[in-house]
C-alpha cells in the first residue's frame, strides 16, 4: 500500500490589526462588498468580496532578491523551482545560549540543493511583547557558509534572519544577492521531519515587489 502525503503548515494565519514586526503597521481586513449587500446585485444569492490593505512584510513571507538589490528578481520572475517543492532539511537550534546562530550543525552535502530551515522555536512567542527581544538569528558567517554550501532557500521561526542590533543586514544581502530567497516568521517546525520533506512557500506573482505573505508548507510521506 503507498503511504499517504501528509501536508505540514508552517506558516502564521493573517488576522486584522496583528502586528508582525514592531514598527510597521496592522493589516486592515475588511469587506468591500458584504453578504447583505450584494443580495441585490446577484438577485438574492451572497458573496462576500473582501479587501485586506497591508504591507508586504505581514505574516509569514519571502523576500526575492528584489527586497534588498534594485535589479535583483522580484517576485514575479522568482522560478517556481526557487520556492516549491524544494527538499528540505530542518535544523534544531536551542536559542538559549545565545540569539547569534554562528554555526550550522550540518555537513555541506545535507545542504546543497536544498532549503534550509531554522527550529528555534521562537515562534512560540507570536503576537507577544517577547517575540521582539532577543530574537534568534543568523550571523554573517554562518550566511556566508550556507550561500557556500548551495542553500537554496533559508527559513526561520523568528522575527528576523538578521540581528536588528543595527541596520547592517548582512544575511539578507549574502543569500538574497546569490538569489537564495528568505522566509521568516515561520511557525510549526516542530512537527516537521528532520530530513526527507517537500518545502513550499509560494508568494503572489507582483511586478516591482521583494516581499509578500506566503502559505508555507511542508509535504512529507507518512
């Protein structure tokens, strides 16, 4: 008997007025046509049309080359094979010792080819005051080995790959400038397999964007 696909979310729900990153505004999520009111533009059957405003870095999302490079690829021209159905490989970080991830516990073979995805379990602190001190990240060494050692994609469960101790942003500009997106603010790694998943994190097609929400995803075989 073939074992069954089993689909891991790893990704935060979009709520009205949730803050993502302390700073930047709420998403406003609202109807632009209600149930009520379109009874009487579809002769008595209801839809709701809604209408979100927002900024791009709200929930869970990828950053495209775009975000930090002028001429980078924005989200329209990532590759499909850049941000789906990726072999994934989940590293166990205990944040404790220290927010810097300065050293990746993998060797360079379990990394090429593959998305790398950071378990601090930050994201245990989602939507409170803790989630923004003293948050879990990547070094500038630990970037630059994992751009060496062909990462295609780099996730993480806080608020940040970067420290925000300054405005340097070294990870971003290592892996988005060799084309390696980013996806922060993930959630759920727990749940996932160390080795052996399908990662999955696919934004909306937007001309001139580095930045939008995704429904990332994990597929395993159970």
């Amino acid at each position: 008997m073939p074992s069954a696909t089993r689909l891991i979310d790893v990704s935060h729900t979009v709520e009205h007025g949730m803050i993502t990153y302390k700073g930047f505004p709420a998403p406003i999520i609202c109807d632009w046509l209600s149930r009520e009111a379109s009874r009487a533009r579809y002769d008595g059957a209801e839809f709701q049309i809604g209408k979100i405003e927002m900024i791009a870095n709200t929930g869970t999302y990828v950053d495209s080359p775009f975000h930090r490079y002028e001429h980078g690829k924005d989200l329209s021209e990532l590759p499909l094979e850049s941000v789906a159905d990726l072999d994934c490989v989940v590293v166990r970080i205990d944040p404790v010792a220290s927010p810097a991830i300065d050293e990746i516990p993998l060797a360079r073979t379990d990394v090429e080819g593959r998305a790398v995805l950071l378990h601090t379990g930050w994201d245990r602190h989602w939507r409170t005051e803790a989630y923004f001190d003293g948050a879990p990240h990547l070094t500038e060494r630990a970037a630059e080995w994992l751009a060496q050692s062909g990462a295609t994609l780099v996730g993480i469960d806080s608020m940040n790959i970067d420290s925000i101790a300054d405005g340097k942003r070294p990870v971003h500009s290592i892996l988005l400038g060799r084309d390696i997106p980013i996806v922060e603010h993930m959630r759920g790694l727990s749940r996932v397999p160390d080795r052996g998943g399908k990662f999955s994190a696919v934004p909306v097609k937007v001309k001139g964007f580095g930045t939008f929400p995704v429904r990332a995803f994990v597929s395993t075989r159970s």
